[in-house]
C-alpha cells in the first residue's frame, strides 16, 4: 500500500465531513428541500466572497465561469486588456478571442506581479479598452497579482470592468469583491474550497449587469440573466450539480466556524512555511516576487529535471504535485497548499522533497526543510 | 420520519455502491491513476450507446451537451428543422436561435409522437435543411419518439445531421446510435445513468465531425474538436467532475453486469406495470401513443389539480415525483421509472397514487392499481 497525498493545486483533497455530506441521498433540484440548501450555499459564498451582490453558481469548471465572463457582457469587436503573466492569463485572451474581442495583451514576465502602472499606462494608451482582465494567483507561476493595487488603478475609470479570475485564489486569498472593485470574480469548486470539480461560481456587480444589456454574443447554457432570473426562487435554469452543491454548503459552513480572518492566515502560514522550508533544503522559489498562498512553484536544482522530481513525489512517495507547465516543464514543480490543508501537509511535502532529492542524487541534509517549516508553524501557532 | 423515494424523471436515486465510490478520495484528473477510470467509462459509454464513435463526456447538465451539438457544427443562417412535441422540443428551438439557426419547427401535439413522415415532408419542402432536432423522450409528456423510424428517413438524406437528445431515454430505452445513423446523441448523467447531475455525454459522427470543419461558431468551453484530441491520452480539456467520472465508471459496470437487453426489458416491464396500474385505478396516461420506458405521464382526473396530486404525494407520501409543465401543468403528474428502479419502486408509486387520490376524494378501489402492476410483475418476472 503506496498511502496518497493530494498535494496539487487543484483538484485538492475533500474532507470527509463533505464526501459523506455529497454521498447523502439525492434531492430532486425543484424540491422544496433543495431551496435551504441553495440559499444558505449563495449567502455563504457571498461572505467568502466579501460581496452584496448574488454570487451565480454554475455547472460546469472553473473555465465555463471564465467563458461566462466574457459572451454575457461584450460583444465581438469590443477592446480588452488580458494581464498575462501565465498559463490562465493565456486562457483569458484565448476565450476573448474566440468571441471575436480585440485583445490587449499586458505581457507580465512569468514569475513575476503585473504593475499596476502598467495597467494604468495601457488604459490610457487604448481607451477604447472595456474590460481588464486578470488572475488573482496564476496557477502555473505561483504568483499573486495584487488585486487591491489594481482595483485601485480600476476606480479611475468607471467604464471599464474589472474582471479576476480568482478560481485558485479564493479561500487562499483575502480578496474583497466589493472594496476594491471587482465586477467578476470567478471561483471554481476544486481548489480552496475543499470540492470535487463540477461547479464554477460568479460574482456579478450592478455596473456588470449594466453593461451586460448590451451584449450580443449568443449564450444558451451560461446565461447569467436568465441564471439571475432563477435566483429569486433559489433556482438554476439547468439541472445544477446537486450533490456538489450539498458538498458546497458543507464546505462553507467549515469555513465560517473557522473564520475568514483565520481561513487566510492559515493559507499564509503554510505557505510562508513551505517557502522557508525550500531554502532551507537549498532550493529556490520561482516567483521572484508576490509568492501566492496558494501554490508554491520551486525551481528545480541545475542539472535535475522537475518532471522527474515530480514524478518521482507521486510515484514512490504517493504524494501528487504538480510539474510545469509550459515553457515551465521541467523547470520548476509545484506544492500547494490549499484548502484541506494543515501543518502536516506542509510537513509531508518538504520531507517528501527532502527524500526525493536525496534519492536523485541531489545533497540535501535531511530534515534541514522540515526543520524550518516547524520552526515557523511553532512560532505562528503560538502568536 | 418521513422516510423519502425519489421517483422523478432526473435526478433519480443513486445506488449505494455509486454513492460510496464518489466518497473515494479524490483523484487528479491528470494523474495516472485517473486513466484507467476515464478509460474504462469512455469505453462502457460506448457499450451503452451501441456506436464505434467516440463519447464525450463534458462537466455540465445535459443541456450544455445540447450546445455543443448546436456550436460546434453550425453556422448563423443555417436551416435546422426541429421535431417539437413538448418541453425538451422547445429548448432544441431556443438554442438553435440563440446561435442564429434558421429554425423549421414540425409541431408535433403534444402527447403525440412525430410521423417519420412528416419530417421527410419538411425536408423535401427545405433543402437547405442541415441537420434535424429531436428527443428521443420528450421528458415533458412521455412520449418516446421512434429514433429507428426517423433514422430511416434521415438515411436517405445523407447532408443532414441527425441529432438525438437522449438524456430521459438513454439506458431506458434501446437506442442502436450507429444502427439508425444518429449522428450527435446526448445524454446527461443523472437519468438512467443513476448519477448526480453535473455530467453530460455526446457521442458524434464522423460525419458530424466532417460538418464540424466547416462551423465558426464562437465557443471555447464546449468546443468538441479540443475534447476530441485530449482523447488519445483519456483527458478532458479543463478539470473535469472527476467524483462523478468514478461514480460513472461504477454506474456502467452495473449496467454492463445487467446486461443491455435486460436493462431495456426491465424498464419496459416497469413502464408497462405503471401504465396497467394506472389504468386499474380508473385514470389515464396522457400520451396517446408511444409512451416511453422513462416516465409515465398520467392525466389528472376531472375536477383534481395535477399540481395538488404531485404536491400530495410529496409532503404525505414522501414520493418526489414531478409535475405537469407549462400548458400540462395542473392537467399531469407525472412518475418515473429510470435508472435505480425495481419492482417495488412501481409497487410505492402506484400505491402512494391510490391513496393520495382517496385522500383528496377521488373513488378509488385501494389495491385496484397495485395489484394490476403485481399481476404483470409476476408474469413478466416469470416469463
């Protein structure tokens, strides 16, 4: 028996509380017993959320939230700016392209933070520009752009919406929708919250809505009006994912006994541990700056293959990473620590790295990396 | 304790076994353990939708498998004639104008199944026909629409698509996809497949495919030809409902330990139990033809609100079976026999019907109807 350890940026592991919680029987969506399940979902996921307006839930990845972003609000023709810093930024100008937007692309070197001047400069430069599209944490560098920074710069021009794709950052991340201005914030169920994939969420502000009325493009099963429409009666329009809304409800309700004050501290803790236990092994991060809550991506030594560390993690040691992605395979792997995770994740993944290292030949002393990591989560604990 | 039976037509119970294997740890979608697992349930689906084509499997209802039959093989101004004889008819309509079809509707009165007919009709009539719409059940009336007859028409025009949605009809009734040439069949998990919801499935064509090529249609999240190519390395293009894939896999094996022909039998046998029952209580189905193996649609007697009957059996009974929609509402109820379902299934029905009727003064001989179901549950069981 090879014990697993769902270590990976999503899908991420589910408590039991929720497997057992998803593994109840099936309520029929149009019952009356599914409304108290829907309802306290959408209102607890609007606090996750920091938000006063609905919080759409969708059927569908985390990506359906992102193509909902783009065909409800716009129309082909219609200039976007894409933060692209990464693999998801990419995604951003690919789904805006296959709906016919003119895409601006702001190039953010991989590995690092968008400035938020830089932002600034393109909007004056286009002004034509109705959307800015971004990520909260870019999944495949491990980088947090700092959406309050640009939420900032977003506030001096009102006509533009300010899109985040926050499906790796929510629950990591303290993201406040309505203080800094986000008009869509896209979440997905599989990373911070603790789900199987199958849901995407959408945070709509009234501007949003606004500017959706005058959106062409066609749409059938990601209709947010229609979608808003249902939510007066807790309904969907389509036969929603159940279970995985039972699970979400579930889910939440941990969250909110732990305290969302707790919930990102907790993020921060670990991360900062697994980021203190690489150097401590003699490895680096890859994010030169900005290093997100929720993955850390870690430079692979000269001369070792990241692939193979990562292969190597799952297939001795039963612990699932991730590798690279991109013009990152092989150069880096990634640990998260997101969600369902706790002081011995972290534990795990460094000694997991120290062995699999040591075992490639690479000289690590063994226990320098979890010597570090409870270094800090002692200290952090007793604060 | 008012103990609970789901009896509409989707969702539908699921089995304890599946239940249980979607309380499995979660498994990363792009690791190897998860290839067997899509491997496998690709595979069965095919079994099941008796084709050599491909069945893909998509994260959302069955109604975003519906899209992708629209977006990924058309063109705006295109003609489509749709076959609407109820509800399921309806939407077929809606997407296709959504994405800008040109859309021949065939009326079928509701109750009714379509005259194979009257589709060579239209296609006469139009040449410029690209594809022809239709349920195979019409959820809303429960009526099976005959795939085989239609499909001979459809042979004889080999430039038109022929697109089935399947989603109540598939594992209850026997739907040979290559046989009668059906070029996209849709199915949604939580039917017969005794699922949750949140998975849909379309098989498709090579001839379908060859019409893909020519589609420019904007889409991004349902976009086939991507789904198709992650297919050789038994991936979907973004994080797919992974619990629910695993839940499919077991589904499937059920199934396949079943066997086809007995599973069709046992839903024929149940839906034929239902329709005696309910003639022995003195009421009547509503389909005038071609009542399906699904769901059994049943006319409301002179004077008692079909709402009232279903609302009765809820909150009395316990038994979640549906309504009447749109212009059937009030006038139907309407109770499933799909997917997890068995002979006492049929017995609680039809027995929570006699005496919900009694109950609201309707003369009922309590027992009339259950022993009639008994009486060919017996015989067929023998048989």
């Amino acid at each position: 028996m090879l014990k697993r350890y769902l270590l990976a940026p999503g899908p991420t592991p589910v408590p039991p509380e929720i497997l057992l919680r998803m593994a109840m029987p099936v309520i029929h969506h149009r019952a009356p017993d599914f409304i108290p399940i829907f309802e306290s979902a959408r209102n607890r996921l609007k606090w996750l959320y920091q938000t006063n307006n609905d919080v759409l839930i969708l059927t569908s990845s985390g990506t359906g939230a992102m193509v909902a972003s783009v065909n409800n609000f716009f129309n082909a023709g219609e200039h976007a700016l894409v933060v692209n810093g990464g693999k998801f930024g990419e995604r951003w100008t690919k789904i805006c392209r296959s709906y016919g937007l003119e895409v601006n692309e702001l190039a953010v070197e991989w590995g690092h933070a968008v400035r938020p001047e830089a932002i600034e400069a393109e909007l004056k430069k286009d002004p034509a520009i109705k959307a800015v599209f971004i990520q909260a944490v870019e999944t495949s560098t491990g980088v947090y752009h700092d959406i309050e920074a640009v939420g900032e710069v977003m506030k001096k021009h009102k006509d533009v919406l300010f899109i985040v794709d926050a499906i790796s950052a929510l629950v990591a991340q303290d993201l406040k929708t309505d203080a800094w201005g986000v008009d869509l914030m896209v979440g997905g169920s599989q990373k911070g919250l603790m789900l199987p994939p199958g849901l995407a969420f959408l945070s709509v502000s009234e501007k949003a809505w606004k500017k959706a009325e005058g959106s062409k493009l066609p749409r059938f099963y990601f209709n947010l009006k229609k979608e808003r429409e249902g939510l007066h009666k807790n309904q969907t329009s389509f036969t929603p994912a159940v279970s995985l809304i039972a699970g979400l409800d579930e889910a939440l309700l941990m969250l909110e006994k732990e305290g969302l004050a707790s919930v990102f501290a907790r993020h921060a803790r670990l991360a900062e541990a697994t980021r203190q236990a690489v150097k401590a092994i003699g490895l680096n991060t890859f994010p030169a700056e900005s290093p997100s809550n929720s993955v850390t991506a870690i430079l692979a030594p000269e001369g070792i293959d990241g692939q193979a560390i990562y292969k190597t993690l799952r297939e001795k040691y039963g612990v699932t990473a991730a590798g690279g992605q991109d013009k990152l395979k092989g150069k880096v792997f990634r640990i998260a620590h997101l969600g369902y995770a706790g002081t011995f994740d972290v534990i795990t993944a460094v000694s997991a790295i120290e062995m699999t290292l040591r075992s490639m030949g690479y000289p690590v002393k063994l226990g320098s990396g979890v010597g570090a990591a409870e270094e800090l989560l002692i200290e952090k604990r007793a604060s």
